[in-house]
C-alpha cells in the first residue's frame, strides 16, 4: 500500500467568482476513491478556503488586508470541508477536517503530535482534508502557499507520492498560452537545474500559488525522497496513473537520495527571511566542509532587525547567500558580539549565532 498526498489549488475548485465548484470536488473525490479502492492511504490538501469565503460574503474582488483574508477563511474554511465531507461520502469514505501551520513541523512535539493524528485518522480509514489555519496563523509566519505545506505533509507522514493538482496538464518549456512550440516536461531529475527556475507567479486571483509555488513543492518534496507529479485536475484517471507514473500523466519529479528532517526543510524552505548574516571565509569553510555551528567570531555584518528564532540568510564575504538558518540570537544582540571569541562572549549569552542543527546549507540544493 502507497501513501498519496493530493493537493488541490482554489483555481481548480472555485469558478471566477470564488464560489467552490461542487462538481470539481466531486470528481476528484471519485479520484481519491479510485486510490483508495486499491488500497493507497490518500490525504488531501485542499485550498480554497478564502476564495469561497469571498464568494459567501458576497464580494466582487479579493482583498488584501490580512485581518479581512483571516475573516474570509474562517468563513469560507467550513464551507469547503462541508463540500468535501459531502463528496467523499458518496463514495463511503469519511472526510476529516486538519488545519496546519507552521509551528506544527518546527516544533518537534507538535511535529509528533501531528503525525500520530494523520497516522490514526489513516487508519481508521478517513480521508484528512488538510489546509493551512488561515483564520488564525500570523502573517510573519506562514507557509506561503499550500503547495509548500502539501510537501511538507508528504514528509511528516513519509509519503510515497505527492500529486500537486493544477488547472495545466504538467510543467511545459514556456508558457503555453502564449507559446505555440511550449512543449510538455515530463520527467525532472533531483539534480536538475530546473528546480532552481522562477516559473512565474499565480495563475489567477483566486490563490496564491502558480507554477513557480509547485516548483518549489516539488524541490521540497525531492529533499524528503518523495516523487512529486504536477498534473491536470480534470484528467481522468489522474491520481492513480500519477501514482503508477503512467506516461503524459503530467511532469514526474524523482526523489533525490539526500533526505532532510522536517525542520530543516521548513528553514531551507520558509516563506521568507528576516535578516541576513554576513561571515568572514573561515566560518564559511567551517560551515560547508565541516557543518559547524555559526558562531559569532565569524560574523562580520548582520542586516535586518530579526529576533530569536527567526530566519535568517547566511551569506559569504562576497555577497552569495550559501546557506540559512534560524538565529539563536537577536539582530542587536549578534551585532554587539559580532566578531568576538566564544572566550569574549558574556556567560549568559548562546555561544552559537545559528546552531549547526538548524543551519541549512544551499550550495548544490536541486
């Protein structure tokens, strides 16, 4: 039996109005049937939730404040599960509502914690509908879209497969709609520069995704050894010829043989950065040849006003950003110390300014 986790993006699910689309759910639960009825675990990943809240709450345009997105998502999350819960029913199998964020995979408890509830709903035989906690989750501190949170998914629960639904038939050499000789990438290596291409921004309104988002999900994916597929919603048969890879089900991504913990994958891979850490030459061999911790000695700059915890660039003498990680110190704190002997530091004080065991090198990432 193969795990799958299947991401659904609100373009897929929602027409131009927001309003969710009962018979695009429709199909793809009698996809997830499909699976299930061959005896692969599924878990979805569905988007969808501030879309269809715009659509209840009668809207003409997305907004873009954050307090109004969290007031749509609480409104609208219901909504799409209701949808779900009802589809997924038709088949005999029963939906299971799962709001993420990211403390769920930095903190090691509650990565556990998280786990163990997706294990047991598995096997008790529900389907988890999983999105992001929108209505409550900071805007500092987010996924960023639920293609990267659909990945991580996939590595919490070590799945075999990740199916990233989109409204395209896979990943093409240049935009299709305005390149007739665009063709279909079918198959991408783990080591393949493509990963490392901006694929341009969301398709449409209606999300926060696009192509380029999928990309990176599916980067994700290859560090935690699982294959990715991006392929059409609408195809017949689409999940279990993904899982088959059947050839033109979409663009196959391998997994790559390098498998990172959860929590580097959220540092390596977070929304965004807070602040940059510039090193002299010796903390960066120290870094890449020896995986070191950064230590303070090393740092000669520190840009941007981040606080513990947060997560920083680590860039060389030259400017190149080669590694990032989570501060063990605070902006002011580090640039007071910067450049000091572990030795010099006051007793009180981390010796680390990143500690090896959240520090992520970049170099060479595919």
């Amino acid at each position: 039996m193969s795990t799958v986790v299947v991401k659904v993006g609100s373009s897929s699910l929602t027409d131009d109005a927001g309003a969710i689309q009962r018979a695009a759910i429709e199909a793809i639960s009698a996809e997830v049937a499909s699976l299930r009825a061959h005896g692969h675990a599924v878990l979805v990943v569905s988007s969808g939730a501030i879309a269809s809240g715009v659509a209840a709450l009668g809207l003409r345009y997305r907004p873009s404040d954050m307090p109004t997105l969290q007031a749509l998502a609480a409104a609208g999350q219901s909504r799409l599960v209701h949808e779900w819960n009802e589809a997924l029913a038709g088949h005999g199998y029963v939906g299971a509502q799962v709001l993420l964020v990211p403390h769920d995979f930095v903190n090691r408890r509650q990565y556990l914690h998280a786990r163990q509830t997706l294990t047991r709903l598995l096997e008790l035989g529900c389907v988890p509908v999983i999105n992001e906690n929108d209505a409550i989750a900071a805007d500092e501190i987010r996924f960023g879209d639920n293609d990267r949170m659909a990945a991580l998914v996939a590595h919490l629960v070590g799945a075999d497969v990740l199916v990233l639904l989109t409204d395209t038939p896979g990943l093409y050499t240049a935009d299709p709609r305005s390149d007739p000789a665009a063709r279909l990438v079918e198959e991408v290596r783990a080591d393949d520069p493509i990963l490392q291409v901006d694929a341009g921004g969301s398709g449409t309104n209606r999300g926060s995704g696009g192509m380029a988002s999928k990309l990176l999900a599916a980067r994700i994916a290859s560090w935690s050894g699982v294959q990715a597929v991006i392929a059409q919603a609408g195809r017949p048969g689409v999940l279990v010829d993904a899982l088959a890879g059947a050839p033109g089900v979409g663009t196959v991504f391998r997994a790559h043989d390098r498998h990172l913990p959860a929590r580097k994958l959220w540092i390596a891979f977070a929304a965004g950065t807070d602040g940059r850490v510039v090193v002299d030459e010796g903390a960066r061999t120290a870094l890449v040849e020896r995986g070191t911790s950064l230590l303070p000695a090393g740092v000669r700059a520190v840009d941007g006003a981040f606080v513990e915890g947060d997560i920083v660039d680590v860039a060389g003498p030259d400017g190149q950003v080669f590694a990032r990680g989570m501060a063990a110190v605070d902006a002011d704190t580090l640039r007071s110390v910067a450049g000091r002997r572990t030795a010099e530091l006051p007793a009180d004080l981390p010796h680390e300014a990143v500690h090896r065991d959240d520090l992520v090198l970049l170099v060479g990432m595919g």
